[in-house]
C-alpha cells in the first residue's frame, strides 16, 4: 500500500536523544516500520499523516483517499504493509490532531502504569508533548489535582492553559511548594517525563509515602544517578517504568494493543482534549532541513509539523 503524507511531525524528546547520539546504538529499533539500529545513519520518525494513494487487490480495510496514522519516518511518499496504516475519522479528526496518535498511545500507557485514585493527586515532570498529554488525561482519569513541575516559563504558561492547577518552576522551594499544595503529604503519583535524571530524583522525593514515581522518559545513554538509601527505603516509595511498546501486564485480560488505538482514537475525536496548541512550528517539507536552524522565540520546540 502507497501512502503520501499530508503532515508529519518530530518529537522535540525521542528524536532529540536520537539526533545528539544519545541513544544506545547496538540496540535494535522497534517499529515494523524502520529497520537497522540506533547508530548512525538511521532514518527515523514514527507519526506520519497522509492519503491512501493505492493498494493491492486484497486489501479491503483501506481505499484510495482514506486518511490515515502510520509509525512511519519522516517521508513524502512510502509504501507499507496495509496492516500499519489507522484508518482515521477525517469528519471529526483533523491531520494536525491525528499527529498525536502515537504520543496519546504513550500518553495513555503511562496513566493505564500509573495506581492514581479519584481525589488523588498528580505531579507530572516536563510540560513537553508527552507530559502536557499525560497531565490531561490524568484529570480524565480522576485526579482532583493536577501539578506540572517545567523550568521553561512559556510551557509552564501552556500546562496552565491544557488544564494544570500549578505549573511549577524547578528550584530550591519546589519540595516546600509541592507540599503545600498537597497538605504536606507529596503527591500519591509522580510521572518523569522530562527525560532529565535530576527530575527523576526529585519525583522520588516529592511523591507521598507509599507512592508511585512512573518513568516514563527514556534516557538512552545518559546516567541517571538515586538516592536510594533514605526517604525512598523507609517510605516504600515505588518505581515503575512505563514504555509505549508493552501494554501494562495487569491489564492484560481487558487491554491490548488494539484496543489501546480504538481508545486513542476516541480521544483524538474529544473536543475537550488541547492539541492543536502543543504544535508550536509549521514548516512545508521542502523546508525542513531549515527547521533546526530556525529561530525558537521563547523555547524549544514543543512540536514541529512538517507538510
């Protein structure tokens, strides 16, 4: 099946680790999309927008025009097998809210990872694409409160306006903010999506007794050092990896991967979800060897899509 894309989009996170080299590179890629390993040269990407242009005679699912989702690198024009290819529901989703399939399905992996309760509260490190999404759908999920810690003021502006309590600058009086926002008991879950090991750390330290710190960065090759001697040993403070590729175990007898897209696009359609303000730069194609260069007024990039 060909497809020619209509928009595609980077991740500032992912992609960044990819591009300074950051990423392990004897470790296999994992999408039936791209082939070889992490090391240089790789064509990567993996949230592409576009047309069915044709197919072979057995496909049935799909026609030419169909708007679709593909896991796909940054491309004009490709060809895949017609089992990738998510067919979406272009009278209610547009190709930019359709940018964000697989960083909803990230998104929603961590809140299905993360023990949250109706009432509880939720801090969320990084007010990047991944973390703004998790910080929405954990309000869905039943937070009563919701808190984004984000050192750079224009995303700390942005979590406030998706819909955060308190977007948090990093700094000396973030564990005595943290606490009095939550009545001095920390946070019942934490969610590292900064990518920074400095974050990771303090969530350990900023989440209740008995809570839940879910990882849900990736730090290829970066170090991350813990303090694991202290709070965290006496106060049964947990750590749970969360990564888009497994579905979590616990839910297995109700949730697969099917499923996670049918859900994933039921939340492209809800009009109560902020997307659109999460792309913060448009590029046509032919410009996008420009695009690193250009000039970020404020921050980096929270999203580019490129068409």
């Amino acid at each position: 099946m060909r497809v020619r894309t209509v928009v595609s989009a980077p991740s500032p996170g992912t992609e960044m680790l990819v591009y300074r080299g950051e990423a392990p590179p004897n470790l296999a890629l994992d999408l039936p999309t791209l082939e070889g390993s992490f090391a240089f040269p790789i064509k990567y990407g993996y949230a592409a927008v576009g047309r069915v242009l044709d197919s072979g005679p057995a496909v049935e699912q799909l026609a030419p025009g169909d708007l679709v989702f593909v896991h796909h690198p940054h491309q004009d024009l490709f060809t895949v097998a017609a089992g990738l290819p998510v067919r979406l529901p272009e009278e209610s989703v547009s190709p930019e809210r359709a940018l964000f399939a697989a960083n909803l399905e990230t998104a929603l992996n961590v809140v299905h990872d993360a023990p949250l309760r109706l009432g509880e509260t939720a801090l969320v490190f990084g007010a990047g694409v991944v973390g703004l999404l998790v910080a929405q759908l954990l309000r869905m999920a039943g937070a009563r409160q919701v808190l984004v810690v984000e050192p750079l003021a224009s995303r700390r502006r942005l979590a406030l306006a998706v819909g955060a309590d308190e977007a948090l600058e990093t700094g000396e009086d973030l564990k005595e903010r943290v606490l009095e926002a939550t009545g001095g008991r920390g946070a019942d879950v934490a969610v590292e999506a900064s990518g920074a090991g400095a974050a990771l750390r303090a969530a350990t330290e900023l989440v209740a007794g008995d809570g839940t710190v879910v990882v849900a960065s990736w730090y290829g090759t970066k170090p991350v050092t813990l303090n694991l001697g202290g709070r965290f040993h006496r106060e049964r403070i947990r750590l749970r990896s969360s990564q888009v590729g497994r579905v979590n175990p616990e839910l297995a007898p109700r949730w697969d991967r099917t499923r996670r897209t049918k859900a994933v696009l039921g939340l492209l359609e809800d009009p109560g979800l902020r997307l659109e303000s999460l792309i913060s730069h448009r590029f046509a194609f032919s410009e996008a060897p420009l695009a690193p260069t250009g000039s970020w007024t404020s921050a980096p990039p929270r999203r580019l899509r490129w068409s």
